[in-house]
C-alpha cells in the first residue's frame, strides 16, 4: 500500500524510492553538476548537519535570498523536510523591504549570497554562499546526523512564508503548509499527466509559487527532470535551452509570452515534437498574441489562474481540451471553487475553498479572518462559469473604475489591445479629475519606431466600448519616470506604483 504523503520529507522518500537514480535537478551551464531523486534524499541528514552548526534548532524561520539556481530549490525541498520554515525573500528587494519581511517573519538566519549580505540587517545572522555547485558539494565536509523520520511533522504544519508583492503598503507574509504545498503539486501533477521523460525548466522565481510548484515540486510525482534557470538568462536565450536540454514544459507570465513574440531567434530548429506546453498565468493574455505564438513557434499555451493564498494553480485549461478562447480553464480536482454574484448578472466575486488554501495571513489574524471565511477564500477577483464549467476572469474589485455611477472594470478595455498595433504595452487605471472626479487613463508604451496618437486609439475604441469606457487621458510611462510600466518579479502588473506614479506626477 502507498505510504500517504503528510509532508515535504515524505514526498522526496516516495520521489527518492521511486525514482532513485533518475536525475531531478540539473544545471544548465557548462558544469552539467546534476542531482538524483536519490542524492536529494541523502543529503537530507548533510544539510540537518549544517543547520545544527548553526545552532538552528528545528522550527526557526529561516530567511533564503538568492536567484534562480539549483541550491536555492535544495533549501527550499530541505528546509521544510528538515522541520524549519522556508522564506524566500527577492534578492531585488530594497533593504528597507528586507529588514521588514526579516522583523515580521522572526528571521533567525539568512542564506544568501556574499555580495549581499550588505542588505541583511546587523542583527540578523547570515552566511554567503557560492552559486552552482559548490554549497552543495561543499555539504560532504559535514557529518551526517541519522534521521529516520520526520514523522513529527504534520500536514498542517507551515513549511513556508511567500511574502506577497506588497503592492499596497508592507507585504503580506502567506503562510504556506505541507498540506498546502504537497496537495497542490499532485493537483498539478494529475492535470497534465507528466511521466519520467517530461523535463521541466523553472524561469519564473524560485523565491515564489510560480517556479516552486508546477516546475519543481510537481515534476517530483513522476520522476521527471528540473532545470532552474535565471529570468533574465532565460529570456534571453530561451529557445537555445529548450533545444539544449528538450524542455516539454515551462511556466511563464503573459509578459513573457509578449517578449518571446517579439523575437526572431536565428537558425531557430523546430521544437513542437518536444515543447508540449507553456503554462502561463499573473496577467491576462492577449487571445490574438496567444493564436500568434501558437502558430509562429508551433507551441501550446495553457491558461491558468491562482493566487499565492491558493498556493499556486487553482484552474488551468485542460491538456485535451481548449475550447473556451478567453477563459482560465475549469477548477483543478483539489479546490471548488464558486461565483458569489447578485440577482442582477452571473459575474461575482471569486470564492475558493480546497486543501490547496493558504493557512493564514503571518500575524494579520484579522486581515485572515476577512478574506477566509467558513473556509473559503475570499479572492477579490471578479468572475464568471460559462455553461460548460470554463472559469473567466474579469477584473480585480479594487480595479474597479466608477464613472458617473457606471462601473468600469480596465480588463474590459485592455482585453481589445490587439486593435492599437502601434503600443506594446498599456494598463487602465482610474485618476482623479477636477470636473468628473474620475477619469479612464491609459498608462501605455510604444513600439520601436512608433509615434502615439491618442485621437487614432479612441475611435479605434469607440468601436468596440461604450463612450464611457474610452480613456479620457493618455500618458506614456516615460512621463512618469518609468522605462516600462511597473511589475513585480513573477510578471505582474504593481498597479498601484503606476497610481501613485501618476498621483506624484500630478502634484
């Protein structure tokens, strides 16, 4: 009978007994240093050993600053296998930002590299560690200490805390648990199939759910092979790894997507025998950018949709069957999920419920009690099922524009973006105006070569939206300071720094 999996040290076991000399983590530079399904469990009683001369006892928060690498998704497997609480901070933070996740989340010890020890607070202990292979090989210098189990920890038990973008005020601490973490990635694992020969590359951070899950902890139900790439290098060279290493699956956000697009790899080979799929999520997709890629590099995209309170995924479109253009797919087997509308229209408030449901807010009782209630989530994501059970996403609540008593969602607007050919990129926000007390403004950026006409934008507009969904108020991002609009490391648009972008233009 299959050992039931309760926690992170139980699924490297099974992965371990199950798939022991398949090789699951592998770098993609000229080192070729990989590590077993094997290795990855025999190291576990090395790395208690580290922590030990660290005086770390089990249960203490343990802080990890580092980019995309092979060693940050070890800590991030070890750690909570191990009985300590993983969080992963943005090494792009500020050290203001830094100093507060440390304070809030009780940081005992930080791993990081040497470079940026800087940005540690000096009442924080920390250690600066090499990239690549070294700290990993360098873990054979310790002595192992015998671990025959951890049955000690429980599914409920938290394993990590992702601090959100913190697009408005300080970041929230989403306390993730076993249950959490090791739900969702079989969730994942059972939507798509995967087998021993898939391989996987993680280009979105590993200091988030978008590279932890569904490109490192998913892969592990079925033996397949994990390549942690950095964004930046990823981008750059995406479809020299793909060939390289024969990727089958990705994750991206949509800005990726609209960046891939824009390229024109040279002596690019054709990869659809072997790129199955790109999952992409964070920010809404273009359906025409999305029919453009699929037919220029013979590649499937698949929409998903989920928070960091739902771990990761809670829909994706299904593997074998994409027949609702627009939508986010149907709720995956590990969460329900419902619409909580009025009388008045079948869109609503998104509600989700399920075993993929973050634990709490860390030290935010209150701010968990809004938005969980009776076990449900309360997204703040407006909504609809169409009739064959397909979820599509409108808007965010608070994105909500009112304008002389009609509401505007900036989705409906920016969902026609394949009409302003000349523009690569524009947001809807809602600012403030003497007369009307609000106005629609588009926040946007050009193409090369390509001049704004703001008269041209609204008449193309005017042909698909009420006069009063047109923006009234066209300003490039240059104007404000920026080179482009503003995201957050996993791709999503920080609205509100392009609000107050604005606000401080204005004033």
């Amino acid at each position: 009978m299959l050992k039931e999996i309760r926690n992170f040290y139980d699924l490297i076991e099974f992965s371990s007994n199950n798939f022991g000399s398949s090789t699951f983590l592998s770098s993609s530079d000229k080192t070729n240093f990989k590590l077993t399904y094997k290795d990855i469990f025999e190291l576990l009683p090395l790395t208690k050993s580290f922590l030990n001369k660290y005086s770390l006892p089990e249960g203490s928060y343990i802080g990890v600053m580092l980019p995309n690498d092979m060693t940050l998704a070890l800590l991030f497997l070890h750690l909570p296998a191990l009985n300590y609480i993983f969080v992963p901070i943005n090494p792009k933070m500020t050290k203001k930002e830094i100093e507060y996740i440390c304070q809030d989340a009780e940081i005992s010890f930080v791993i990081t590299l040497e470079g940026l020890r800087k940005n540690i607070p000096e009442n924080i202990a920390s250690l600066g560690i090499s990239l690549g292979s070294q700290w990993i090989e360098d873990l054979s210098s310790y002595n192992p200490i015998q671990i025959d189990s951890m049955s000690n920890i429980k599914p409920s038990d938290i394993a990590e805390i992702v601090y959100t973008s913190g697009t408005t005020g300080n970041p929230k601490g989403v306390e993730l648990s076993h249950r959490n973490l090791i739900s969702n990635s079989k969730g994942i694992f059972e939507s798509f199939n995967f087998t021993n020969k898939d391989k996987f590359l993680t280009i979105t951070p590993l200091f988030h759910n978008s590279g932890q899950l569904f490109t490192t902890l998913s892969p592990m139900w079925s033996g397949s092979l994990s390549i942690p790439v950095r964004p930046e290098v990823a981008l750059g060279g995406f479809w020299d790894l793909v060939q390289k290493h024969e990727i089958t699956w990705t994750l991206g956000m949509g800005s990726h997507i609209n960046f891939l697009l824009s390229q024109n790899p040279k002596g690019m080979r054709d990869t659809s025998h072997m790129l199955k799929g790109i999952l992409t999520g964070g920010m809404k997709l273009d359906q025409n950018k999305r029919k453009q890629f699929e037919e220029k590099f013979k590649t499937k995209i698949f929409i998903t949709y989920g928070l960091t309170e739902t771990t990761s995924f809670a829909t994706c479109e299904n593997i074998f069957d994409r027949t609702s253009p627009g939508s986010v797919g149907k709720p995956m087997s590990i969460n329900e999920i419902t619409v909580q509308s009025n009388h008045d229209t079948e869109e609503g408030e998104i509600l989700i419920k399920g075993e993929n449901v973050f634990e709490r807010y860390h030290n935010l009782e209150k701010l968990t009690q809004e938005r969980k209630k009776n076990g449900w989530l309360q997204t703040g994501d407006i909504g609809y099922f169409d009739n064959n059970g397909n979820l599509f996403i409108t808007d965010r609540m608070d994105n909500m524009i009112i304008i002389s008593g009609e509401n505007v969602y900036p989705a409906e607007i920016e969902q026609h973006s394949s009409l302003l050919a000349d523009l690569y990129e524009f947001i809807i926000i809602g600012i403030d105006h003497p007369i009307k007390g609000v106005e629609v403004a588009m926040i946007y950026t050009m193409k090369e070569n390509k001049l704004p006409d703001p008269s041209a934008w609204s008449r193309m507009l005017s042909t698909v939206l009420s006069n009063f969904k047109i923006p009234t108020c066209y300003i490039n991002i240059e104007e404000l300071g920026h080179d482009e609009i503003p995201k957050a490391p996993n791709g999503k648009i920080l609205r509100s720094k392009v609000k107050q972008a604005v606000k401080n233009y204005n004033e």
